[in-house]
C-alpha cells in the first residue's frame, strides 16, 4: 500500500475531525466497539472515512480496527490495523492532544508490519514510515534520540495504583515525565527523538502500538516488551497481548529495562 493513498486519508480526517469539537453530543456514547471501548461520534466518523478510502482503493484488505473488528474488503488480504482515534478520551474532553493511527501487514504478526502512518489530529503533524526505507514527519527524515539521557519519559497507565508503582523505579530517573493518553503519538514523537522511552506495563492491542512501532524501529529506536522480549511475534488482533517499552537507542533501552527488572 502507497504512503500517498494513507496521506490522502490524513487529510480527509484532518478536514473533517476537528469539526466535530463543535457539537454538544460529541460526549455520548454511541456504544460499545469490536475492542470493548466505548464509542463515541469522532471515533465512528474517523472510522468511517478511513474504510471507506481503503474500500475505494481497490485492493483486496483486511481489516482490523478498534470499532469496527474484524472485516474482509474484496475477499480479505494484507492486514491493515486502525485506531481511528487514538486518545478518544482526551478528543472528548477537549484536550488537544489525539491521531489516527494505520498500519499496514503482510502477514498476522507485529514483525510483519510494513507501512505506519500516524496523523496529529491537532495541529496536523504525518508521520510515516516504510520498512527499511526510514520514517519520516511532515517529508522530513527522523531519528530517535541519540544519547543516554533520559530527558522526558511517557508511559501509558491503564491501571494507576498498579501501574505507576511499577514503573516508578523508571519514572524516577527521568527529568521530566508525562502520561499524554495517545500511544501511537507517545511513539511517534518518540520516533523523531522529543521522547526518551515510552512504557506501558499493561497489555496493549496491536491496533494500539503497531504503526508506532515500524516508527520508532525506522528511526532507530529499540521496541520490546518490559521484560525485554521481541514484540514481533505478538499477534495481530483485537486482543491485548503485551506491555510495550520503547526507547531512542541501545543505551536508554538496557538502562530502562535494569530500572523497570531490578
């Protein structure tokens, strides 16, 4: 799948998204999703205008999305993970910080992810990234941080009581740390080296994490889980299925996992 038809998508949504902080029952839930989330009008219609441009396309898909499950185009093919908005919760209360977030695979594993595409559904910022080709923002090449420092780090807790105790030890080595409530943009910026190391101790779903993935993995940065073991076997799903610990470079990673072990 071409970057260009993934960027046309970016900008339909960016047209059309923000329009619906404009209406009062943009907070009611419409239900719940395939994942168990509940649904809210900005995930239905991100949802909507991204499924349709890749029923449009022509190619034969498969679907798998935080809304809408699991669903075959032109009898099912590649896999095409979508988080239509990730940060709902923040899109809701008016925080400005939430994407969308596709990516692309040529098989049922993390590892067989070839194409990421995340776009800030604030101010507009594309991210993307092919593999062994690089990742990119806004046609720009990035890389992840280059030295040891750890200067900001952004965990995800899903769980708070159990969650932050456990990555505490990790937190606390850290200048200045943030739970911003978008995985795939915590690793987008992390991508491009404006983050040190993001963790979630929690199970993730591939939906979640997978185009942030080729991300960071093309702009140099180390991905596993927070034990330290390879994520590219996790399984395309809608199940959560492994924690997530992502940092710039050798150095940061093996620093954070003795913090996150010890």
């Amino acid at each position: 799948m071409k970057i260009e038809l993934l960027r046309d998508i970016g900008r339909q949504l960016i047209r059309e998204i923000p329009l619906l902080k404009q209406k009062p029952l943009m907070q009611i839930a419409l239900g719940t999703g395939a994942s168990g989330d509940k649904t809210f009008p900005i995930d239905k219609k991100a949802e909507e205008i991204i499924i349709s441009k890749l029923e449009a396309s022509g190619e034969p898909l498969t679907i798998v999305s935080e809304e809408a499950g699991i669903r075959d185009i032109k009898g099912g093919g590649r896999k095409v993970l979508i988080d239509p908005i990730d940060g709902s919760k923040n899109a809701i209360a008016g925080i400005p910080f939430y994407c969308a977030s596709i990516a692309v695979a040529d098989g049922d594993t993390i590892g067989k992810i070839e194409t990421a595409y995340v776009i800030n559904l604030v101010n507009g910022d594309e991210f993307w990234a092919e593999k062994d080709k690089g990742a990119f923002l806004n046609n720009e090449k990035i890389s992840t941080q280059k030295d040891k420092e750890m200067y900001l780090i952004a965990y995800e807790a899903q769980t708070p009581g159990k969650d932050i105790k456990e990555i505490m030890p990790l937190l606390s080595k850290s200048r200045k740390t943030r739970c911003l409530g978008a995985t795939a943009l915590d690793l987008a910026y992390l991508a491009c080296g404006s983050i040190s190391v993001f963790v979630n101790p929690s199970l993730s779903r591939s939906f979640d994490f997978g185009g942030g993935w080729l991300l960071v993995k093309e702009a140099g940065g180390i991905f596993t889980d927070v034990k330290g073991n390879s994520i590219e076997v996790a399984e395309i799903s809608l199940k959560k299925n492994t924690s997530l610990l992502a940092s710039g470079n050798e150095e940061l990673h093996e620093e954070a996992l003795r913090l996150l072990t010890q």
